[in-house]
C-alpha cells in the first residue's frame, strides 16, 4: 500500500534535484555544432598537422563520439587509441586477482592505464601519430599521454550514468560482458576500472585545454580547462551540493517520491545517493545550460581546501563522509546485514577503512523498528545453522529470535559501528550518516525475497559469520547505541546536541535546533550537513566571503574546511518554524 503519512504531506516538494554550481563569469557551454567549431578553431594555431587528443574515461560512448567527430571535424583523420588495448581475454587474466568470482566483491587494484594496453602496438599507435601528414584526432582513454598533443581534451563520465549503461547491456571496458550480471559490472568499474581512471585523469586537471560532457549521447557539450579549474575553485571556498540520484528496490517506499519530488508512476523508490562525491556529480551552470562533471574532481583537485589538511592528511584525496536516504515507507526490511571490520575489509578488499555506519530517523511510522545488536545469550552455532538452512531455503530465517528490535521514531539516531548485526525495518525514512565505503554490506538474510531482476540478491554468510561482534548483546546495544543524545551547547534561538557517532567510529554528529540563527565553524575539517526539520534554511558567512547558500528540508549539503565561520538561519518557508540540522565531520581533526 503507498504510504499517506500526514507528515509527508504536509510536505510541498521544493527539494532541489538538480543544483548547479555557476561558471566563472564570460564563461559559456559549447553545445553541439558550436563545441565542434571551437575545438576546430583552436587546432588552427597549430597548422594542418593539429593534433587533438580527446581522452575519454571508460564508459563513454566512443562509437556516438566517433560520429559526433566526423561531422563536426570534417577533414581530420581519427585514429583509436583504444585499437592497442589488451584482448578481453588478456584483460580477464591480468586482473583476475582484483576481479574475484564473487558477484559483488573485488580486490582494489593499484593498476595504471599502461596495464591496459600492449606496449608494443602502443608504440606502433605514436609512431603512426606522429608521422601523420594531415589532422588528426587521436580518440579513447590515454590519449592524452600518448605523444604531445596540440590541443588536449578531458572527457568526463558520471559513475551513475556508466552503471544505468551497464545495466541497458554495455560492456565493461573492452571486455566481452554485454549480458553479464550488472552487479558484475559494477563491481568491475569499482574496483579496477574507475581507480585506474582516476589515476589517468588527475594530472590532466591541470592541463587540459577543454572538458567534454559525455553523458548525453549525441549531446556533446563542451567548457574550456580554465572554467573547469576556476569553477572547482570557487567550490571549494563556498557551500555546496551535489546531484543526488534515486534508485528504486525490493524493499523501497513512497516517502521520497513526494518529499523528493520524484515519478510518482514509479513503484517504490529504495534509496538515494546524495552527498557521496565518489558517486554523485557536480552541474555546472552558465545559466543557460549545465554541464556534468564527477564531484570527485573537486576531491582530486582540492583535497586540502575541501577536507581540511588534517582530514586529508588522514584519508588522502577520499571524500570520508556518506549521506544517503533509504525509504521503507509503505515498504519492507532492508536485508539483514552485517559490515567488515577495519582489518578484514583492508586484507580481503584492500580497502583503508571500513563501512561504519549509522541511521538518523527523518519519518516514520508507529510500528517502525531498527534490528540492532544480538540477543543476550545468543548461540553462534545455532544462529549460523539457521542462517544456513534459511540461504538452502529449508526455513525462514527467525530474524526476532536472534535480532534486538527497537522502537523507532523521528529524530532518532542509531549509531552502527563495524561488525554490528542491524538493518531498518519497514516504514522508515532513514538518513544514513556513514564512512563512505558503500558496497561491503554482507548480507546475512533477505526476508525470502529476490532482486528486481528476479534473481537472488547476494547473501555472503561467509563474511558475516567473520565479523559479526558478538558481544555487542541486548545490554552493549542499549548502553551504546540507543539514545545516545547528549547536550553540548546553547544560544540566543538554538541549542545544540551531540547524537553520535559511537566511540569505534570515526564521525562526529552535531544536530542544532534553532528558531535563529546559529554559528557554525568547520573548525579546519570538511562538514557536511542535511536539514532535518524545518522547509527552508539559508546558510552564510559573517563576512560575506560566499554568497548566501538556501537549502530545503532533506537536501544534503556540503561545507568545505576552507569556508571556517559561518551561520545558518531559517529562510523562506522555514521561518516562524523551529528548524533542525545533523552535520557530521572527521573527529579528532578540528584545528
């Protein structure tokens, strides 16, 4: 049945889908044609043997692009870099230790593009290029970095677009994987592809020429390296968002479609990626048009601005921090789960750190619970030969028997350190304050159900019987992460308290209550925030060092370290109503 709670009605959407980030003044997007024309314009300085090197990130569409070329650089010969990549049966074997056979988890490689390719037809492929008599277009992923190019152009790839792709039937990079398990894709990309990506692509930053748009299809649309640079720029001394996506699932709800603003056509929405700058973009605006770029250039390319030096000192250029929704409003269970601890994600997945986690209540329902910690008395044996027969489908798994269940209501907050038994129950609206680590969720029981895809989600009892904690019974639970709310500060129109995280975890969150405005400091360390009560708030500097930044109940929003003092207040709707924010920073790192 779709959810009607009241709470959501009361709720207008004005929750923003699509922020932008505004391009330096007198800068522009070139679309179609006009993009074309540009790149033309600038390979004339360099006479009729130009070379432009249009470097594109796994994922892009290089036959379209190929066609794209032809129209719109009539005249150029196009030579494909990607002609001298290793065979896919090359690819499978050189990274089948990174690959696995399991569906979902890999090995995090430290691969560079060279690995990809044959170094002999690379050679052949520059000699080629170099002797050319006429222009030329040198096209797919390193060209950039084969031989000096006239002009350089990046190409961008949103990592949700590459996975809506892998799931419509493309193949992983050269590999010959149209009709492979999506979760196969993606865990190729995660693990292997996208990480050498990265690697490729970050010394361009700073050097290339134009960046590309690749993720409409047919759609180029193209900024000069200069307004990509100063555009990250300017992010990184200002308040921000990212664009979140929305997903739908076996066990989603209705809250998000109207709060959201989302299809109400669709069955369910499950959950939603907004604030993860691994995975979410960056629109940049030139008030015409948008432009899509990874908000993980904005990680690459200001790590010390955006983190602060001692966030970055300890995670490097890695955005630490997750927000994302997950919605069971009208809906069901989350799977039963459990997450690695930091030694066994670092051994098995070569991973730094692990998927700690929490659930901050924005709705729910009456009957609302979260399954949290074992019960006192629990038997390891009994409890894994249960789980056992209910994988063989003998049973169905007696999650109460062995699962604390806890009341959950609004404004709750339950912190899930590593190796903790948890999940949500149905009709909630959770806010997950998390590491940003976000596939090594090892599931231990699905409630009898099967993917969208009508296939068997994955279920690895294996890596769950090795890190669940089972001394975190009924009495550790309610000691440490039921109500752990504690006042930290007041002044004039707002109090602050302090809601978690547990002490095994490395985020601090603050929730502020305020009917005025509240003074904020990200005190040298990156914050990121999400308006929990209240329809409107505005946040800005006390010496007006950014332009006043609005954000709507339930949008995630982001504050770099650079940005130190600054103030929110309710705005707009918000005002004459009590308003709330959770804000989670990096402890131990505030200057």
């Amino acid at each position: 049945m779709p959810h009607t709670s009241s709470r959501v009605g009361e709720r207008a959407s004005s929750y923003d889908r699509h922020p932008v980030i505004e391009l330096p003044p007198g800068e522009s997007i070139r679309d179609g044609a006009d993009a074309w024309r540009t790149l033309r314009d600038a390979a004339a300085a360099a006479g009729d043997r130009a070379l432009i090197a249009i470097d594109a990130y796994p994922g892009t569409d290089l036959l379209a692009l190929t066609d794209e070329i032809r129209i719109g650089l009539p005249g150029f010969e196009i030579v494909d870099i990607e002609s001298a990549a290793l065979s896919a049966t090359e690819l499978a074997e050189r990274f089948a230790q990174n690959l696995t056979d399991d569906r979902v988890f890999g090995v995090m490689s430290h691969a560079t593009i060279d690995a990809f390719y044959d170094a002999d037809a690379r050679n052949e492929l520059r000699a080629r290029v170099d002797d050319r008599t006429a222009p030329t277009v040198l096209l797919g992923w390193g060209a950039a970095t084969l031989t000096r190019a006239d002009v350089t152009v990046l190409v961008e790839m949103a990592r949700w677009e590459i996975q809506l792709r892998y799931r419509r039937g493309m193949p992983n990079w050269h590999a010959d994987n149209h009709d492979e398990d999506p979760l196969r894709k993606i865990k190729r990309g995660f693990f292997l592809e996208w990480r050498a990506a990265d690697r490729h692509k970050r010394p361009l930053f700073g050097t290339a020429d134009f960046v590309l748009d690749a993720n409409r299809v047919g759609a180029t649309a193209l900024i000069t390296g200069d307004a990509f640079r100063e555009a990250l720029t300017a992010a990184s001394q200002r308040p921000f968002r990212v664009v979140p996506y929305f997903d739908p699932g076996v066990w989603g709800g209705q809250w998000m479609k109207q709060v959201c603003g989302l299809d109400t056509s669709e069955a369910n929405y499950a959950w939603s990626f907004d604030g993860v700058p691994e995975e979410n973009s960056l629109l940049l605006s030139d008030g015409v048009g948008v432009f899509q770029i990874p908000s993980i250039d904005l990680v690459f390319s200001h790590p010390k601005e955006l983190l602060g030096e001692r966030t970055f000192a300890r995670f490097g250029a890695e955005f630490p921090i997750r927000f994302d929704l997950l919605d069971t409003m009208g809906g069901g269970n989350l799977s039963l789960q459990v997450h690695p601890l930091t030694e066994y994600i670092r051994d098995r997945f070569g991973m730094a750190y692990t998927q700690d986690e929490s659930y901050y209540l924005l709705d729910a329902d009456d009957d609302a619970v979260v399954y949290l910690g074992l019960k006192t008395g629990v038997s390891r044996e009994r409890l894994a030969a249960d789980l056992a027969r209910a994988q063989a489908g003998e049973i169905s798994f007696p999650a109460e028997d062995y699962v604390n269940t806890y009341p959950a209501a609004k404004h709750d907050h339950f912190s899930i350190p590593a190796g903790t038994v948890h999940c949500s129950g149905a009709n909630s609206m959770v806010l997950e304050i998390s590491a940003t680590p976000y596939i090594f969720t090892f599931k231990m029981w699905d409630w009898d159900r099967v993917g969208l895809d009508g296939v068997p989600r994955p279920i690895h009892l294996d890596h769950a019987l090795a890190n669940i904690q089972w001394e975190r019974d009924t009495a550790w639970t309610e000691d440490n992460l039921i109500d752990q709310v504690v006042p930290v500060a007041e002044g004039e129109g707002w109090r602050e308290e302090r809601t978690g995280l547990h002490d095994l975890e490395f985020i601090e969150v603050r929730r502020h209550w305020f009917t005025d405005a509240v003074p904020h400091d990200t005190r040298g360390t990156v914050n990121v925030l999400n308006l929990v009560e209240g329809a409107e708030a505005i946040v800005e500097s006390p010496t007006r060092a950014f332009e006043p930044f609005v954000v709507h109940y339930a949008e995630t929003f982001i504050v770099p370290a650079a940005v130190g003092e600054y103030t929110i207040r309710p705005h707009g709707a918000g005002v004459g109503a009590e308003c709330a924010t959770v804000k989670a920073s990096v402890r131990g790192t505030a200057v």
